[in-house]
C-alpha cells in the first residue's frame, strides 16, 4: 500500500510538474506572439500604435545628445514645401493613389525621382539637398510613399511593393517631358532600399542610375536590428515565421521574400551609395552588404561622424563633389 502511495504521489508531482511546463510554453508562445503582432503593426501600419511616436527615437537608436540639425531641417522642409511646384496625383498598379511634387527647373540636364524614409516626409529628408538638386539643373519629382503623407494606402512595405510605385512614378516623369532626360532614382533610408529594389527591375534606357543614401538589406535584417540592437529584445523571442505570415497578409509578401542584396545582383544601372560611420538606425555595414553585391558599376561615399541620415548635412562639400561627379560620369 506504502508503495502504491508514493506511486500515486510521484505521479501527480509529474502531471503537476507537466501542467506548469505546457502552461508555461503556451504563456511564452502567446507572449511571443503578442510581441511579433505588435512590432508587425509598427512597421507596416499607416496608423501607428500611440507608443511609436514616444519611442521613435528608442526605435532609430537615436543618441540622447541633442539634434544639431533639427531646426536646420525644419527650416528647409518649410521653404521646400512652399517653393512653386506642381502637385502630381496617379494611380499606382494595385489602384492606389499616390501623390507627388514636381518641382521644375529652367535649363533641366537630369530628372531625380526622390523617395522618402520610413514614417517621414519629402519635406523633411529632401528639404536640405533640394536647393543643391535644382541649383545643378536637375527637375525633381518627391514622391510622397504609399501609407505615409498624402498618399493612399493603409499599409507601407519597406520597399517590397513600393519597388513597382517606382517604376509607375518613372512611367509619369517619361509621360510628362522627362523622356529625353537622364533620370537618377534617389532615396533615403526605406526610400534608399526602394529604389535599391526598384533597380533590379527592368528599367527604361534613360535611368542613368541611384543613388541609395543609408539603406538597409532586407526589411527582415533590419528588424532584427532594431530589436536586437536597439531595442534590447532577443530576436529568438520573436517569432519569424510568424512575423512573415503576418507581413504577407498584410502587403502580399513576406518580409523575407525579396532584399536589396537580391535586386542588386541583377542591377544593370550604376549606384551611388552613401552612408554615415554613426548610424545606429540603419548600421553602415548593411551598404557595404548592398554595395558587395551589387553588380553594375557602383561607388561608395563614407561620411566619417554622420547618423542616420545627416551625411549631406555633415558633410556637403564632399556629398556634393560625389554627387556631380556622378552625374558627369553617367549623365551621357
């Protein structure tokens, strides 16, 4: 009897024990994908968790040392937004309405198709180089990216299906005088990666080239970044398949299903690339990644000391005479 006792006892320690195990993986499951679901939506989602804004700076890896260029890039923006332009509207090929600014100049040598970063503006990331773009004779088209500003689109895709937008906004400029000019596609952060991806498309003869400043590889490599580097959260505890699924149903394709590193080796269009020894955001080595695998005539320009995306604000001496020489290079 004394056995079967300790039986029955050593038993229900082992059901008990078991029980606590299966609670505790099923806790750790949900949590996980609790956490997957939410950091999904505040890379994707138009409308941002009300946290994002709070913690953007969390998010970018942001230095707590205050923004030496805020007001600068402020004042720009401002004095962009109110130059005289055309605001442009089209349809992109899943029937989303886009919307663009045209801003045209006298004696135009070059069009720039320019798209913006990740819940940012045109105004805002262009508003300091746009004085340089249009003093060398360049018409420039800012587009304003799908799921951000005035553009349509309940989602944005970190370039995997704003790649094709690209093209729809080549289409237009081809359409509307700048079919006998050498275009430049331009970007900025995601913009970077969306015309990296862009350019391992079938392109028209006259894209001359991009120039990609502070993208990243892969919207997949980037996330893990952000939490791992910035954000302090172990990737394990995410669930990546499940992050994909996710992405998928959302934009129609996963976050792993296509890279900059992808496109790149199919490009057959010369690529600046630009990036800043101090980004936290965006790490330097994902350009060198990009400008590893690119095909096509390629150079790359280092800012020594810049962050996420203030190379040109650095450095303009410099990011200028790499710029030009680009285009004297390219622009026949």
């Amino acid at each position: 009897m004394q056995n079967k006792s300790k039986h029955k006892s050593t038993g229900k320690k082992i059901a008990v024990g078991a029980g606590i195990a299966v609670a505790s993986v099923a806790a750790a499951t949900a949590a996980s994908y609790m956490l997957t679901r939410s950091l999904v939506n505040v890379a994707l989602d138009r409308e941002a968790p009300k946290t994002t804004a709070k913690s953007k700076k969390k998010l970018c890896g942001a230095a707590k040392k205050p923004d030496v260029y805020h007001e600068q890039r402020a004042q720009a923006a401002e004095v962009l937004k109110s130059g005289e332009h055309i605001p442009v509207e089209i349809a992109s090929r899943d029937g989303i309405r886009l919307t663009g600014h045209w801003y045209a100049c006298a004696h135009p040598q070059r069009v720039i198709i320019a798209m913006h970063g990740w819940r940012s503006s045109w105004s805002k990331d262009f508003g300091s180089i746009s004085d340089f773009w249009q003093g060398s004779g360049c018409n420039v088209l800012y587009a304003e990216q799908r799921g951000q500003g005035e553009s349509d689109g309940a989602y944005m895709g970190f370039g995997l299906i704003e790649r094709y937008d690209v093209l729809d906004w080549i289409e237009w400029v081809q359409e509307n005088g700048g079919a006998d000019l050498p275009i430049y596609l331009a970007g900025i952060s995601m913009g970077a990666s969306t015309v990296l991806m862009a350019a391992g498309q079938e392109l028209p003869a006259n894209v001359h080239g991009v120039m990609a400043d502070c993208g990243y590889t892969s919207p997949h490599a980037i996330w893990q970044h952000v939490l791992e580097r910035n954000l302090h959260i172990p990737y394990r505890g995410i669930n990546g398949a499940i992050a994909n699924d996710m992405c998928r149903k959302k934009i129609q394709i996963g976050a792993k299903d296509y890279s900059c590193t992808d496109a790149l080796r199919q490009c057959r269009v010369p690529v600046l690339f630009v990036h800043g020894t101090d980004d936290r955001f965006v790490p330097i080595e994902m350009t060198y990644e990009n400008y590893k695998a690119c095909a096509s005539p390629k150079r790359l320009f280092v800012v020594p000391g810049a962050v996420h995306g203030m190379s040109y604000l650095v450095d303009k001496v410099g990011y200028e005479a790499a710029v030009r020489q680009f285009w004297q290079d390219y622009d026949a």
